[in-house]
C-alpha cells in the first residue's frame, strides 16, 4: 500500500468520543517504549506523526490518524506501566478495554512486542484476554535490527510455543524493524487485505 496521506484526527481518553465509525480501523498497542511510534511512523513515513519518546507512559490518550483518506490508524496508549499508580493503571486499562470491546469498526489490533525479550507474562496475559474476546489480532516483533537471524527465529518460536500452549490457531507475526523499515510493506499489506476482504 502507497502511503498518500497522513492526518493526525483527535485524541481522545473515552471509545464514544472517537471519530465516527465510518471506517476501517486498525490500532496498535504495546508495552511502553516497545518501539510503537517509532513503527507508526516507519509505517506512514511521517516523521513525528505519533510521537517518539523516552519518557514511558506519555501517549496516555486514543490517538486517530487518518491514512490516505480512507482507514484509520490507532495509536493506543502502552500497557503494563511501572511506574504509576494503581488507580491511574486500572484507569487506563478501563478506556484501553473499553475501546477494544466497544468500538465497532475495529477490524484488527497489532500487539507490538520487543523481540529481544523473552515472553513477558503481561504480553502473554493481553493476547490471552484478546483472544477470549475473540478481538483479531496480529503480534508484531519490534527492533529485529538488534538480533541476528537465528536469534530473530529462536524469539519467534519461543512465543509460538508459548501462545500454542492455549490456541490452537497461532496469530500471524510480524518481523519488524523502524529503523530499517523491515516489515513494514507487509504490514501495510494485511491491511490493504483486510480493507479488501
Ligand atoms: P514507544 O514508547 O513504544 O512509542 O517507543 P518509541 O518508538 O519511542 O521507541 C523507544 C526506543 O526504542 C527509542 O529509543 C527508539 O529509538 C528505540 N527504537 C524504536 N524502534 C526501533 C527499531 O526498530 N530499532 C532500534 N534499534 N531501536 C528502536
């Protein structure tokens, strides 16, 4: 898919707020500083379009952007913070969850996960409640420039056998890289795909 255009739409903390249904959407969530805006960005080409950080936790919001004036792009707040409260945790975890269930034109989430990272049972944990949800999802590997081919293989079977433990059907994966632009015209395709199908 050619990338046309790119337009940031609104920010918002609450699923009903979001713009109005009329599109295909597809969002992305992760563990803060998994690589998320650095792949949105790789994604789209726009530099700054989601922006990248060091500071954890900082896209708090459910952030539209509107690709080639015909799909939506979600940029969903990181899960699993550290370091803030248990309030404000569960508080971001409502509006994440509420959004996930709740909005109606949510085709197909990527849950980005770092692939030099043995499965983290939080990671594991969210796939598990996605698929009891029965919400579609992809699992896409960050940062495969750090690790060299055997590594990237031996991450992906690891968590393949991981998540082969409770499905029977395995989630596709992603290989991706921001900083090479590694995967990123095959993601684009699962989307065209799915806008398609
Ligand atoms: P976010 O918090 O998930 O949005 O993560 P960012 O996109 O801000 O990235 C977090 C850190 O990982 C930054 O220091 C990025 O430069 C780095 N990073 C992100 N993607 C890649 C990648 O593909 N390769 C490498 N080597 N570093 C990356």
């Amino acid at each position: 898919m050619e990338i046309k255009s790119a337009k940031f739409v609104m920010s918002n903390s609450e699923y009903q707020k979001c713009p109005p249904p009329h599109r295909a959407e597809f969002a992305f969530i992760g563990r803060s500083n998994v690589g998320k805006s650095s792949l949105i960005n790789s994604l789209t080409f726009t530099k700054g379009l989601a922006k990248t950080s060091q500071t954890p936790g900082k896209t708090q919001l459910i952030n539209h952007f509107l690709i080639n004036d015909r799909w939506f792009l979600v940029d969903l707040p990181g899960y699993g913070y550290a370091k803030v409260s248990k309030e404000i945790r569960q508080k971001f975890e409502k509006m994440i969850f509420d959004y996930l269930l709740k909005r109606e034109n949510l085709v197909c989430l990527y849950i980005l996960v770092d692939i030099r990272h043995k499965p983290q049972p939080i990671d594991v944990e969210f796939m598990n409640r996605m698929g009891e949800a029965q919400i579609p999802f992809y699992v896409v590997f960050t940062k495969a420039d750090k690790l060299s081919n055997k590594q990237i293989q031996e991450s992906v079977e690891t968590y393949q056998q991981i998540l082969g433990e409770t499905w029977e059907e395995l989630p596709e994966m992603f290989i991706t890289s921001a900083e090479k632009h590694l995967g990123r015209e095959e993601i684009l395709q699962s989307i065209e795909d799915l806008i398609k199908s």
